[in-house]
C-alpha cells in the first residue's frame, strides 16, 4: 500500500471496525486521512489517527451533506487524488433495534437508510472523482441483510439496499477502474453493536455455532480490507465478502449445544 491515500470514515474508537482497518492499512504503508462525527469523538479519534501518522483528521456529520463536501474540499487542499475509501458508518435509533421491524417509524426509516446506506452513495461518488488512476472503496455490512435476525429491523433492510447499492455503484465506476465491495462481517463489540437489542446473546450464539467457533477480530476484517483495497483483489468488484467464521452457511445451532 505505499504510496496509496486513503480515507478512513467511522472511527469511534479503538474498538471500531474501521480502526481494525485503518491499522492494517497503516501498517502496509498507506496514507490515511480520517474523520469523525462530532466532538467528543474528535477527541478520540485524533491521537489514535495520530498513532499511525496520519494528522488529516476532518469532522463528518453524514446527515449533512455540507460536511461530507467539506471532507473532500479539505482533502483536495492536502492530496492531489485519492485511491482508496473505507466507509464504515450506520446508525438507527436503538429504540426501534428491539422488537418488530413492522413497528418502525418513518422517521427512523428515512434517517437509518440515508445514514446507513445513502450516505455511502454520496460519498463514493465524491471519492471517485478523485481516483484518477483507478481505485478502491468497501463498506460494511452484516448478514442481517439476507436473513432474518432477531430485532436487526430496519438496519438489516438499510444493509439490503447497502449491499445492492455496491453492485449499481460497481456497475457505475467500474469502467473506470474503481473497484467497490462490502465486507458483511460477524458481531463485533463496538458502540453500534451494542446498540441491538440482545446484543450478547447473538454474539455467543455466533460464537458457539460458528464453523470456526468463534467471532472474528477487527484486525481480521482489516485483513479482508486490504485485500479490497490493494491489487490483490484487482479482478473483483460488486462482491459482498462473509468474513464471520463462517456462520453465514450454517442451517441451525449445534444440536450438542442445544441439548447440554
Ligand atoms: P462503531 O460504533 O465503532 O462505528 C460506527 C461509526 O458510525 C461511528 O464512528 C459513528 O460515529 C459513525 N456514524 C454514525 N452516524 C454517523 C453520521 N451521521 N455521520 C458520520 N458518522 C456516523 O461500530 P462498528 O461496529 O465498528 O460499525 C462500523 C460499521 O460496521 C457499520 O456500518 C456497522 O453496521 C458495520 N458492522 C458492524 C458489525 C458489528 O457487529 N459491530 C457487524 C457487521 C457490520
């Protein structure tokens, strides 16, 4: 990755998935430029930005597109191109990851899908325009999206149309040579995950039932990153990669588990 610039988007903190990332990255030689929402999170997130020498650290309220424009404004002042994108936000109120997807409100519908799915839209689009020479973007999503898991609601029909929004936008930016994937990775403890109800529960049942028997790490998502993001993966585009020990080809819990 040396001589490769790339944006980081969701780091919360140490615990992030996208901080996972953004360490592999690092550590192969590429160039970040990160950014966070809000304040308070500035404040984590730039001495771990720091830490991998990186001091491009923008403030990103994806519900406000001025600011997404500001990224890549402040971007253009500090790069001459981009070649790589990480995106790795969502957000639905924790109220509504409980309970029936059928009682989702409107209101929470339209902001989880422009957070979670749209905002993705928005900014490959942006990051694109600088890939002169070609380039790579990943997002994240979890396989809630083409299954039925219990209170995930609407942040599993947002990973739907995430999922379906990275094959329309490989299709677009493909004849460019800019590849985009999604990694659908297994629960991690973050802040978002913490968010859906039961939470723990599904994290030991993934953990218990899982091929691997067990969850997966942040570092091991970034493994799969940096494969997105480098020429080892220069012929695939539009895919959705599982890296969660396997528990998407599973049918049912182990039935040892269940009898013990
Ligand atoms: P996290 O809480 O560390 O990261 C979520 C990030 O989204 C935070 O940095 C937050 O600031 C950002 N965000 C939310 N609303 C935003 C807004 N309006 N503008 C800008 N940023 C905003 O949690 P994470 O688990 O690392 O989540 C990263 C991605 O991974 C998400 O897309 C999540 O759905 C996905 N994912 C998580 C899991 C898991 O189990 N944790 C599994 C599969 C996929």
């Amino acid at each position: 990755m040396k001589g490769r610039r790339g944006l980081i988007m969701g780091v919360a903190n140490d615990h992030s998935i996208a901080w996972g990332i953004a360490k592999t990255l690092a550590a192969h030689g590429a160039e970040l430029a990160f950014t966070y929402q809000g304040e308070a999170l500035g404040k984590r997130v730039t001495p771990l930005a720091n830490s991998v020498g990186s001091d491009i650290v923008l403030p990103c309220d994806v519900e406000d597109l001025a600011s997404v424009d500001a990224v890549f404004a402040a971007l253009d002042e500090r790069w001459d191109g981009l070649d790589f994108v990480v995106h790795a936000i969502a957000f639905s109120d924790k109220n509504e990851l409980k309970g029936r997807y059928a009682d989702t409100t409107r209101e929470n519908f339209a902001r989880t899908m422009l957070i979670s799915c749209f905002s993705f839209t928005e900014i490959a689009k942006r990051a694109a325009a600088r890939m002169k020479a070609g380039g790579a973007m990943v997002t994240l999503t979890y396989g809630g999206s083409t299954r039925l898991m219990p209170n995930y609601n609407v942040m599993g029909v947002a990973k739907a149309a995430l999922e379906a929004s990275v094959r329309y936008l490989a299709g677009d930016f493909g004849p460019s040579g800019i590849r985009v994937n999604a990694i659908s990775a297994g629960p991690v403890r973050t802040l978002a995950g913490a968010g859906i109800a039961d939470a723990r529960f599904m994290y030991n049942f993934q953990k218990e039932n899982a091929p691997l028997r067990r969850t997966v790490s942040t570092e091991e998502i970034g493994g799969s990153a940096l494969y997105f993001l480098s020429e080892l993966s220069g012929g695939v585009t539009g895919e959705i990669h599982y890296v969660d020990s396997g528990y998407n080809i599973i049918s049912m819990p182990r039935p040892d588990v269940l009898k013990a």
